[in-house]
C-alpha cells in the first residue's frame, strides 16, 4: 500500500526556520538526507521532493477567456506544503511509524521539533468490491 | 488482450528454466544470496547472447553452467582476497569443478525447495512476494519494480533484504518436514494468491503496460500443481485464478469505470478459462480434502456458469458459503455470505449479518462494509440508506476507480430520489 507522508508548515513557521543557526540546519539537513536513504535502503522508497517557499506560491484560476488569472497574497494561517515521501508499505501502521520518525527531525538545538506530518493513502487501480 | 512486450519466446523460455538452474545452483553450492545473483548473470547473458548466435542444444545445461563459472569465480578471488589478508584458506580448490552433473530427480524437488524458502514465514510478505517473482518467476527486478509502481531501486533493495533475511534465519535449502508442510504449503498458496491478486486488482486501464501478475500467478500456481498434482487445495486456487481472471476483460467499460458481476456482458468472458476451471474445480472437489480456495474456485464457477445475472445460483452459492465460513474466521467471508443470504432470504436477513459485523474491529471501518449495506439497502428500497452508505464506502476506498463507481451509486440513486420527489 502506497501512502504520502506530507509536511506541512505556515508562512510564519517558514519564516521562523530560515533563521535557524547554521548548527541547526546542518542537523536538520543531515537529518533527512540520512532519513531518505533509510527508506530506500529499507525497500520502501518510491519517491520524495521538497517543495519551493510560499513566498513564490501562486494560486491560479482560469479567467473566463481561459487565461490564468494569479493570486498570491495569502492568510498567515495558511499551511504550505513544504515537502513529502511517498512510501510503499505493508499497512498504515508502518506509514505512522515512519510518518513519526519524520516528525521527529532534530529542531533547534537539537531536540525533536516534532513537525505535523499529515498521512494520506495513495489510491490504488481496482479492489475487489466482491458485488 | 494487449501483447506484452516482455512475451517473447525467449523470455518464456528463460522464465521457465529460472527456477531450474537456480535450484541447481544452490544445491550445489549452499549459497541462496549469491546463487541467486549468478543466475541473473547467467540470464542476462543469455537474453543477450542467444538471439545472435542461436538457441544452445541444451539451454539449461548452458545456463547452470554459466551460473556454475560465476560462482566458482567469485569463491576464487573471495579466497584470493583472504589470503592477500594473510588467512591461509585452500577455498578455491575445494571449489566445485564447473562440469554440470545435474540429478534429475532432484530437479522438481528443487523448484519446490525454492518456492517454499522464498514464501517463508519468517519474511514479510512484500519480501516473499518480491522473491517468488525473481527466483522462481524468474522476472527481472526491473520488471517486478515495474508491476508495483516503486523505483528499481527501491525493489532491488526489497530482494536483497529478502535474499538477507533467508540467509540470516538460517532456512535449510530442503523441503520442509512433515509435520510443518501443511502450514508451509499454505504460506506458498497464499503468496501466489497475493500476487495474483495484486495483478488482477490494478492491471486495468491505463495500467496495461505493467507485467501482467495475473498471468504470471496462474503461470506459478500451475507448474506448482504439475510439481504436487495430489494436493486439492492447489487445483482449487488454480481454479479460482482461472474463474476468476475470465472476467477481466469484462470488468470495465471503455472509459475504465467498474462493470460489477450482475451487470457484466457476459458474452465477453474467457469460455475456455471457465471451462479450464471448471474441470478443474469438479475434479478436485471430490477428493474430500475440501478447503477455502477449492470452496472459493466453485463459488467462482457457480457465477461463470450462469448465462445471466438472474439465472444464477444462489441457493448453492449460499451453501458454498455455509462451508467457508465454518472454514474460516475471515470477516471479508461474513461479509460474501451476507450478500448470498439476502440474494436468497431478500436483504432484511443480509442486512442483519452486515450488522452484526460492526462489533468486529476487522471490519468495523471497512468500506465493503458500508458498500454491501449500500447494495442491500438498496435491494431493500431504502434509497436514502443506500445513498448514505455509498458515500460512506467511498470515503474509506484505497481504490480510485472503485471510489468512482461508489460515488456514481449514490449519484444515481439521489437522481432518483428526486425525480420521485417531483413526482409526488
């Protein structure tokens, strides 16, 4: 079963983490270049990417000529994402034991910052509806 | 059916001999990890060397010894490299000699030996599925990491654990004792059923490019059944594939959606399958060792043989369940057996099984749950019931098209609700 495991954080928080020491960035860093290898080398691994700053997000619509139509000014309470994993595993329960080593990822100085790490399953093709 | 590239000759050919040679290797040398990589090698040599200069008169004798050469070569420079670290080690003369004296009585024996150490108990089941496939499917990583949508690399990892996790639990290169074979035999049937399953569950649509695992599970569960051809319950899972996968071209429309059973055309079904599974299940029944898969295979073959929806079976399909849930504690069963009791004693009955179901933890959050409620309620004529359930089932769904076929139920039944509303 293939899950995502999403991070999620506000402008504010954003803005909170680009003032961390260099200290803590390197951990942190450090920290989730060790935690993707742990996942392909655990032969769970099938994807992740970090995502740009909410600062550059735009949200577009279609204009009633079709042409995108841009919006940028966003509520602070907003959350963004700011990266994901996706996952290959046996049950929901493994997702929330990895989905809880990702929140885990040193913050500053060092102890766990214990991020929000949101946990969707990713549709799979046809189940059996037994109908 | 859409021609799979990977349906060459060839490849059939090198998919049936895998197990052979690798059973042969191991037997020789005692190392299923790195037995395992030579006759990779071995493959990929011939998968390149046979098309330009032809077949050899012996294809497999050719393999084994390729696969015999790789592993005496790497034992050699393993003991070079020890005693370049000073151990005094006389290895490489103890190596085997590369000539291939292969027992044929050992050779069934072997496939089977493999097939009950990659399904062992002691390895999670994505491992044991991943291992099946390559060692005795004889399927390349790429292809298998293809079949479940994960990176390559991601697979080659899975097998290498798998391939550790056989070697650290110390599981002989023998088949199992007597009194464990009944138990290890059911792990090797349900990993079969697994892959099976996960093939007939998302080749659809725009996923038809993939390996078709479907096609590869019937090809395994059927040269098992030549290797144990006494034992019903494989002739039963067999049966079930068989039954199962002649529907699946009927299972969806053009665009994709879900087709169920009642509304299938069944002009569209593979007759020579059913008939295939029909013999066999008619075969394997009478043998009086009756258990789930055989039971499940003619539940199937109850279904196939009716002409239309409404001229099937359900008394006997009911019955059929009586069996299986007195069989096993399966929720899913409870659930099958459910639908069968209302088809026969109209769905106020069904309903109250479904709903002595909720206090099991198993399924108390399923979306089968809420989507046989939704049929039933259905079938009972309480629409709104039906409606809530199908939205409900939808929500749990890990399946995208099931989750739109749910969503299309309610639609249509809410339409209704309102056109009779204007009516009144």
């Amino acid at each position: 079963m293939k899950y995502i495991l999403m991070m999620n954080a506000t402008k504010a928080e954003f803005d909170v983490y680009a003032k961390w020491s260099k200290e803590d960035l390197q951990r942190n860093v450090g920290f989730m270049r060790a935690f993707s290898k742990e996942l392909k080398d655990s032969g769970v691994f099938v994807a992740t990417e970090g995502l740009g700053w909410p600062n550059e997000a735009r949200i577009v619509r279609a204009g009633k000529d079709g042409e995108p139509i841009t919006d940028g000014v966003f509520a602070e309470s907003k959350e963004f994402l700011a990266g994901y994993w996706v996952i290959d595993v046996e049950g929901p329960e493994q997702a929330y034991k990895i989905a809880a080593r990702a929140s885990a990822a040193p913050g500053p100085g060092g102890t766990p910052a214990r991020m929000p790490i949101e946990v969707r399953q990713v549709l799979s093709g046809f189940a059996d509806l037994g109908l | 059916m859409a021609e799979r590239p990977s349906d060459t000759p060839l490849e059939h050919l090198l998919r049936e001999l895998t197990p052979q040679v690798l059973g042969a290797v191991v037997r020789r040398f005692r190392d299923f990890a790195a037995a395992e990589d030579a006759v990779q090698e071995a493959l990929l040599a011939a998968a390149t060397q046979w098309p330009d200069e032809g077949l050899p008169d012996n294809p497999r004798a050719w393999l084994t010894q390729v696969a015999f050469r790789r592993m005496t070569d790497q034992i050699r420079s393993e003991s070079a490299r020890r005693r370049r670290e000073g151990e005094i080690a006389l290895e490489a003369s103890r190596a085997p000699e590369t000539t291939t004296t292969i027992d044929a009585a050992a050779e069934e024996d072997d496939t089977l030996v493999l097939l009950f150490m990659c399904c062992h108990p002691a390895l999670t089941l994505s491992s044991a599925i991943a291992l099946t496939l390559r060692a005795v499917g004889g399927l390349t990583t790429a292809e298998i990491a293809k079949a479940f949508l994960v990176p390559e690399s991601t697979m080659a990892q899975r097998i290498s654990r798998a391939k550790q996790s056989v070697k650290d639990s110390g599981i002989p290169f023998e088949l199992p004792t007597t009194e464990e074979r009944a138990q290890r035999l059911r792990a090797v049937l349900h990993v079969l059923y697994l892959i099976f399953n996960e093939g007939y569950t998302s080749s659809a649509g725009p996923q038809l490019q993939r390996v078709e695992l479907s096609r590869e599970a019937i090809r395994l569960t059927r040269s098992v059944r030549n290797l144990l051809s006494n034992d019903a319950e494989i002739a039963g899972l067999l049966a079930l594939m068989l039954l199962t996968d002649a529907r699946r071209v009927a299972r969806t429309n053009s665009e994709g959606e879900l087709i169920p059973l009642m509304h299938q055309d069944r002009a569209l079904w593979d007759r020579a399958q059913i008939a295939e599974g029909v013999a066999l299940i008619s075969a394997a029944l009478p043998k009086g060792s009756v258990g789930p898969y055989q039971l499940q295979a003619a539940i199937a073959a109850v279904h196939d043989e009716a002409g239309r929806a409404e001229d099937t079976d359900w008394p006997q399909i009911l019955a059929l369940y009586d069996l299986l849930k007195r069989m096993s504690d399966n929720p899913i069963v409870v659930l099958n057996h459910a639908i069968a009791v209302a088809m026969v004693h109209g769905p106020t009955k069904g309903l109250a099984l479904v709903d002595a179901l909720k206090a099991d933890a198993r399924v108390a959050n399923h979306h089968r749950l809420d989507a046989v409620r939704a049929h039933l309620l259905e079938m009972a004529g309480d629409r709104d019931g039906a409606v809530k359930h199908y939205r409900a089932a939808a929500g749990k769904t890990g399946s995208l098209p099931e989750r739109n076929y749910l969503l299309m139920q309610a639609a249509r039944l809410s339409t209704e609700l309102r056109l009779v509303d204007e009516q009144e």
